[in-house]
C-alpha cells in the first residue's frame, strides 16, 4: 500500500515538473532568441534540471525530489 502511494506521488510529481517545464519553454519560445546570454543558460539550466528531476522520479531514483540533491546536474555545467 505505501509503495503504491509512493508510487502514485512521484508519477504525479513528474507530471507537475514536466507541466513546469512546457510552461516555461511555451513563455521563453520566441525569446530565447534575442535573450542574452546569461538569461538564455538560466533557461536551458532550469529545463535540463527539470527534465532530471523528472527523469529521476520515473525511475525511482532515491536523491531526486524537492531538495534537487542528487541530480548531478548545477549551473556551472
């Protein structure tokens, strides 16, 4: 029973992120182009974060989550 709600929780988890995600990518579309730099890194670093995160809850990956620890992922990369 609890592993189902874990389960449960991380699939709806993973949507909410990848909801995040299009939303983000919907709003910067079009600006990416013409953004500097550093506001257009900021951008691809949150998505990939994003994605990772959503990634790792699929797979159940213990790390992931609301901390963002684990992820191997950070802005300097």
């Amino acid at each position: 029973m609890r592993q189902a709600m874990d389960t449960a929780l991380r699939e709806r988890f993973q949507r909410e992120l990848r909801a995040i995600a299009a939303t983000i990518r919907a709003d910067a579309d079009g600006r990416l182009d013409r953004a500097e730099p550093g506001w257009r890194s900021g951008v691809e670093w949150a998505l990939l974060w994003i994605e990772n995160t959503a990634s790792q809850l699929a797979e159940g990956e213990p790390g992931a989550g609301a901390g963002g620890r684990g992820q191997g992922v950070s802005p300097e990369q």
